[in-house]
C-alpha cells in the first residue's frame, strides 16, 4: 500500500499489484533468454529468446505498474492505465470480500481480492496484491465504516 489510511479512512488507500506476486514471469523471462544460450540443441536462436523475453518482460511491466486499487470514503477502485479504465463499487453495494489464492501465492504470501455487491454477483477482482489478508481487513474495516456492514471477520472468507 503507498498511502496509507487512518482509523477513519481520511486519506484514499492506494494498493499496486506486488512484484513477488509475478515471480513466474521472472522465471518465464530467464528460461526464454538464457535457455538458448545454455542447450542450443533445443533448436531457438538466441535472438529469438531475446524476442521472447522482451515481450515477457513488456507484459510484466503492463500488469504490475499498468493497475492500481484505490479505497476512500466513497468506495472501491480498480483503475487501469492501458487501456484506460475505471471500475467502482461505492461502500453501500459493497457485499462479501474474499481472498483467493493458490500454493505458490500463499509461499509468496500473495494473492487477489474477489469483491462482491450485496447480490453476490463479483464486482471487482484487485490481482496480485501482497498480503491479501490484511487489504482484506482493512476494507472490511472500512465497510464497517462508511456502510454499516459487518464486523471485519462476520462473514466467511
């Protein structure tokens, strides 16, 4: 989180995805470029892997500095920056916030938020946050704030 919200959600509470949270991609970029280099009877020109790489490394680039997730006294966030869009859930719709995660985001303590309205129908999905647990108690908190929800922990998750 770079700013980060008092007990009253004063400030707008601003979360990135986290860079562990693309420790594949790091992998995916290494074996593209140095797999050819490494075992050239595999058959890829080495500039070929360069190529691959690169393009790995612009989509990682995309995904982790191309987001942000926003909290403040008038709701959710999702913003994109390419291409540009916003998503917005205001505190009252807000419904059940969940933590989804597999076994190499729970080793990198990683994961996403599926956010859902009051019908149960998910609304936004904030991806790749580090420590999901904790946004996730911090946004319960401030539902319980601004829309007289639930106790943070009231609901399963």
């Amino acid at each position: 989180m770079t700013a980060t919200a008092g007990p009253g959600f004063s400030q707008e509470a601003v979360w990135r995805p986290s860079s562990r949270a693309f420790f594949v991609y790091f992998v995916a970029i290494a074996v593209a470029v140095f797999g050819p280099l490494i075992n050239p009877a595999v058959g890829v020109p080495p500039w070929v892997g360069l190529l691959i790489g690169l393009a790995v490394l612009a989509a990682l680039a995309l995904r982790r500095f191309g987001q942000e997730y926003r909290a403040d006294s008038r709701g959710l966030k999702r913003i994109s920056f390419w291409p540009a869009v916003t998503e917005e859930l205001p505190w009252p719709e807000v419904g059940e916030i969940k933590v989804q995660r597999g076994l190499t985001q729970t080793f990198l303590n990683t994961g996403d938020l599926l956010i859902h309205d009051k019908k149960g129908v998910q609304r936004l999905c904030w991806e790749r946050l580090a420590d999901p647990k904790g946004v996730k108690a911090t946004l319960e908190t401030g539902r319980r704030i601004f829309a007289g929800g639930p106790a943070a922990g009231g609901e399963p998750g």
